[in-house]
C-alpha cells in the first residue's frame, strides 16, 4: 500500500525523524492559514501517489499567504499528469503547505529489500533530488549500499559508513546516524516494503531534514498494522479495482485491452495475458483468482470484468491445483443464472476435478466456447474480440 | 534418482487439520506418499486421515522419524512452523502457505543460513517426484515419471509446462516450485544447481517471471556451471511496470527486472528461450532429440 507524502512525514515524526514544518489544505482558504502561520514564505506541494509531481507542476513555491492561496488553488483539482500517473493525470485533492528550507545540499536515502541477499539495505547517494534509477544506471559508483543483518539490525557504524560517505562530518554525521536509526526501526516495525527520502536536504543552518517522504507498506502484513488502515486513499486507486478488492477479488489490475482474463495463479495469469498478446489481442486484466472454494468468487469476478465496457470476450484459463475446476464451472454457471453475460466466454479448464467440472457445464448447456490448450484458447478469445 | 523427496520421504505436515491442510495431505496420501504425521499444536493424541497428529514438531519426530515437512499454516504463523521444523531437524521443509509478511521470510532466510535445512518456497506449489512422492498442492494426474526436471516461481506454469511435457510423453525427474515472493528459502539457481548434480536429470524446464534479478543469477549459474540444457519461459512480458502481478515478487522495478532483460541474460547464457507458454514441452522436445 502506498501513501501520501504528509502521511509518510507524519510517520517519520512518530519516529523522531524531524520533518519542515507543514500542513495540509484542502482549499486555498486553509493553505492561506496554514501559510500565515508559517510565516508566509512556503513550498505548496501536490499530494498524489505518484512520483514526478515537481516536473508535472504539482509543486511551486508561494512567497506570502495570498499568494500560498492562489497556487493551492491552481493545484488541487488539477488533473497532474506525470512519468507514473500515466497520460489521464492523477485528480489532485489536497496540498502540502510547508515552510521553504535554505537548501545547501540534496542527498538520497533510501530502506528497500534486497531480494537477492534477503536482506534489507540501507541505500543513498550524494545525488540527491535525482531520479535514483537513472543515477543507478549512469553512475553506479555513485550510489552507497549497505546491507543490515535482520539478527542485529542496524547499527551505528553502518550509518557513519554512509554519512561519511555523504560527506556528513561534525553534527551533521550525529544527525544522520540518528536519523538513519530512527527510519530503520520505522521500516521494519511498520512491516514497510519501502522508505524513501529523495532528497533529503543538508540546510545551510546546518540540519539534515527529509524534503520529500515515500513509504510503502508490505500488503502481506496487513493483519498487524490496524493502524495503517485509515492511510489508504481508495481516490488514488482504479475504481475497478477497490470495487474488486471488496468483492474479495485481491488480484485484480485493470489494463487497456479487450479480452477479460480470469486466471487461477499469477504465473499463469502473466502467461495468458503474454499469450493473448501473442494471437494479436490485448489483455483487459490480470486477475488471479486463487484458491477457489466457492463459485461466488467466480461469479464476482465475472462482475467486476464484465463492468469494464472495454471487454469484449471472458477468457478463463484454470489449471487447477489446490483451485477446483468443478467450483469454477458452477461459478460460470451460476454467473449466467444470476446476470445476463452479454460477451462471449471461452474457457481452458484442466487439472484438479477437470472431470467433475465438464460434466457441470455439459448438464447446465451454458453457452462456452470451449478451448483444449493455452495456446488455442488465446486464439480463440483474440477472434471472439474481434 | 531426483532431488528433494522420493522414495525416502517420510513426511509430516504441520496444519494438517485445517480445511485445506487435510484435503491436500489426503491427495498426498492417495498419491503413494509416505505420510506418517501431522502436527496441530493442542490436537496432540488425535489421529486424522489415519495418522497421528502431535503438538509440536520435536515429538513427530521423535515418534516418526519424518524427514520432510510439508507446511500449510496461515500466513501469521507459517514463519514460526518452518522454524520450529529446522529447530526440530527436519532436513527438507516446504512451505506452502501464501502471504507471509516479507519481513518474516527476511528473518527466517537468516535463521535458516548454515542450518542445513533446505527451505522450499513460500507461497508455492510444493515438490513432486512422479510416481514416488507428492508434498504440496500439485494435480497428480498430470504428471509422468522421467528424466527432466522443472523449476518454477509460479505453481499453476509448473501444471502447464508439465501438461505439456507429459502429453509428448516426456516424464519429470522432480519439479520444484520455488515460490512466488520476494524472499524464498531456495533459489532458482540453487535448484538448478540440485537437478544438475541429479543423474536422474537429463534437461531442466526453468520459468521465471518478472521482477528481481534471481533469473539473472540463474543465467551467470548456467553460463558458469550447468551440464544440461535448460529450456526456459519468462511469464509477465506484458505486464505493466510498477505493479505487483499477484505475486508479491512480480513487480518491475527498474531494467533488471523486465521479462525481456531475463530472457537476454538467459539466452546469452546458452539457455534455450521459449518465446510462447504455449510451446515449452515443444521446446524441450526439440532439445531432447539434438
């Protein structure tokens, strides 16, 4: 799950991270007060999901509180568009109104696994206010990695092996291990899969401060964070997919093809969509169904695809394994009985209880194009599109 | 010959009692798999499917000598079952359960290091050796006792690759699904590794997915070290960049972790590249007659 940038800096200040000071507004009227109160000279920063929003022109500097006003207003309604929303922009709802920093330098820092070694790794670079992966990929000698054992977890020297690195010296080094710490135990007690800091500003008073905050959380470990349910904002999400999600479809990631998809494992999902793409057509989902016990699943997910207006064809491919092949012929069964799918079904059935299903849909007669294999049944879904 | 479970296996399953804990283990069963436990913390003294069922997995084996675990805990609990398993000193534990917190396997993965133990999965199908022993979730009926093996991070591609082998009657060794998350407990270059020191195996089936760089790993392991030929499938060609694809590792982030980098640094690897799912048992035909 992602979050906001003043969720993700609300965060680092439960951590003893210290942040600029700020607020967010809803309208220009509460960015003017929240500018008042800072002093007049602020930063009004776009809260989107997606990254780029400087470029995109979702942040702007504001000189006195009218003005913080006029540039809030300019900006939340606005469809921001940048390099991660894709073309149709994200809605933006709300700014960050913070106070401007003397910025002196720009660092990077960041905490994400390292699914090679199995271990977290602390990350940073002197290139900071960069595009990380640019930067990775032009100048690798420039970027700092250090692994933490999770058996110790982090430890100061491994935070003045980067702040020495940086170039941190004197308070500034104090800071940074400090700093570095506080969002290692933030990373791993609220179970994040990311924590970044980019960039994060040596002030010319001499602080070290995170200009802009990312966080994102492992969805696995849901089941013990409670708390970090409240943060999630179903505005940033397709609509398809929080409607999905509550019918307990979890896998479900809408794309911009014709030919819905419904897939027992991920694997095999990618593969059918790879498949599609080979016959000529275009994916309109991925949708894992998973473990299949009861056909309603499989009638809430024909719902949720055939509510997209852009299908033209429902292609089940199920091997089943610990998923049942009868349970998803009844769900077919009974998604006919319950609504009336006015697009063509074509459907690969094999694996466990494969017999016991066709039997189902022999005796139902329910209209289903039927297709022996993966490849032919990529074929058959791509001409039914057509 | 194979690798992993076989004849040999005495297997124990922690969560057997659950729904489909004791459904999987009854196919197991049905299977030829010797099952001689099951392990429930406060259902010790039961006996389920015909087998006795203990609280911990110290007095399973103990009283059963088991030598594989086969684990279907719920995702909160599944990182203490494998460990209480390597504690217990069960020297194969497969892990089925998906769902496990990251950070969970990230402590777990170090537990485990220089242990002994050979972890399988999370978030995976399990292992088989057809006609010999079946420890996970996997259609038994598909399966044909041969001389390739197979490797997957997804469970439901090892049936389709498998379907396909045993319709032109090409049999496996042992398939191996590694599991679908970012931190699993063996790799698909350790796998590799095994079914290269297999004198069962002749050839591999390795399919790997977007995300990470662990297919990169495979292919310097191939170019350095492999005997045998691998014919290999990348699912998420056309995935979306950014998103996580149901697997919790499939997400690509950065060059590294696109299908199109993958099949690159396998193919220069010496690796044979199956641009279609639909074609790996073809493939595999055509490399077993050269």
């Amino acid at each position: 799950m992602k979050i906001h940038e003043f969720q993700a800096k609300q965060l680092f200040q439960q951590f003893n991270v210290p942040v600029p000071r700020g607020q967010v507004a809803a309208t220009a009227e509460e960015a003017k007060k929240i500018a008042q109160d800072l002093g007049g000279k602020v930063v009004v920063k776009a809260q989107i999901h997606a990254g780029g929003r400087g470029k995109g022109g979702g942040v702007k500097l504001a000189n006195s509180p009218d003005e913080a006003a006029k540039v809030a207003s300019q900006i939340i309604g606005m469809q921001l568009i940048t390099h991660q929303t894709g073309p149709q922009g994200q809605k933006v709802q709300r700014v960050l109104i913070e106070e401007q920093m003397p910025i002196e330098r720009e660092l990077y820092f960041a905490i994400l696994l390292d699914n090679a070694i199995g271990m977290p790794i602390l990350m940073a670079s002197a290139e900071g206010g960069m595009d990380i992966e640019a930067v990775a990929a032009n100048t690798p000698e420039k970027i700092i990695r250090i692994p933490v054992d999770p058996a110790t977890g982090y430890q100061p020297y491994q935070g003045r092996q980067i702040a020495f690195g940086l170039g941190l010296r004197g308070d500034l080094l104090r800071s940074a291990v400090q700093l570095f710490g506080a969002l290692y135990d933030l990373y791993v007690s609220k179970d994040c899969s990311l924590v970044e800091v980019n960039p994060l500003v040596v002030t010319t008073d001499g602080r070290l401060l995170p200009l802009d905050a990312k966080v994102t959380f492992d969805d696995n470990a849901d089941f013990r964070h409670k708390d970090l349910v409240e943060l999630r904002d179903k505005d940033e999400e397709d609509p398809l997919e929080v409607q999905a999600h509550e019918m307990g479809i979890l896998n479900y990631i809408k794309l911009d093809g014709n030919i819905g998809c419904v897939v027992n494992g991920a694997g095999l999902a990618m593969a059918t969509m790879d498949s599609i793409k080979l016959a000529g057509g275009e994916p309109a989902n991925f949708l894992d169904i998973g473990t299949v016990n009861d056909s309603e699943r499989v009638v809430n997910a024909l719902k949720i695809i055939t509510a997209d207006p852009a299908v033209k064809v429902v292609l089940f491919n199920i091997f089943g394994g610990m998923a049942r092949v009868d349970v998803i012929a009844q769900g077919i069964i009974d998604a006919q009985k319950q609504f009336n799918i006015d697009v063509p079904v074509v459907a690969r059935l094999a694996g466990t209880n494969v017999d016991e299903g066709e039997a189902l849909l022999a005796a139902a007669k329910v209209n289903v194009i039927r297709a022996k294999d993966l490849g032919e049944a990529a074929k058959l879904a791509v001409q039914a599109a057509k | 010959m194979s690798i992993l479970v076989g004849k040999q296996t005495r297997l124990l399953v922690q969560g057997m009692t659950g729904r489909e804990g004791s459904a999987q283990t009854e196919r197991c069963i049905q299977y030829g798999t010797t099952v001689v436990a099951g392990v429930t913390p406060g259902r010790g003294g039961e006996i389920v499917l015909e087998r006795p069922v203990f609280d911990t997995v110290r007095e399973a084996v103990k009283a059963t000598q088991a030598n594989v675990s086969l684990i279907f805990v719920p995702p909160a609990g599944a990182a203490d079952a494998i460990l209480e398993a390597a504690e217990a000193g069960i020297p194969v534990v497969v892990c089925i359960t998906e769902g496990i917190p990251t950070l969970d396997m990230v402590r777990v993965k170090r537990a485990l290091r220089g242990s002994g133990v050979t972890l399988i999965g999370p978030n995976c199908p399990g292992v088989i050796t057809p006609g010999e022993a079946r420890v996970g979730i996997m259609p038994g009926q598909v399966f044909l006792p041969g001389r390739v093996g197979v490797i997957s991070r997804s469970g439901t591609l090892v049936y389709e690759a498998v379907d396909q082998l045993t319709a032109l009657g090409i049999g496996q060794s042992t398939c191996v699904g590694v599991g679908g998350d970012p931190v699993i407990g063996t790799t698909q270059t350790q796998a590799l590794a095994m079914f290269n020191d297999d004198p069962g195996t002749d050839a591999v089936v390795l399919i790997g997915e977007i995300g990470g760089t662990a297919e990169q790993e495979a292919a310097e392991y191939i170019r350095s070290s492999m005997k045998k030929p691998v014919v290999v499938f990348i699912a998420g060609s056309t995935a979306p960049a950014g998103r996580r694809m149901g697997h919790a590792g499939a997400v690509i982030a950065g060059n590294q972790g696109t299908a199109a980098a993958k099949k690159d640094a396998l193919a220069k690897a010496g690796a044979v590249i199956c641009g279609s799912p639909a074609e790996i048992g073809a493939t595999m035909a055509k490399v077993l007659k050269r």
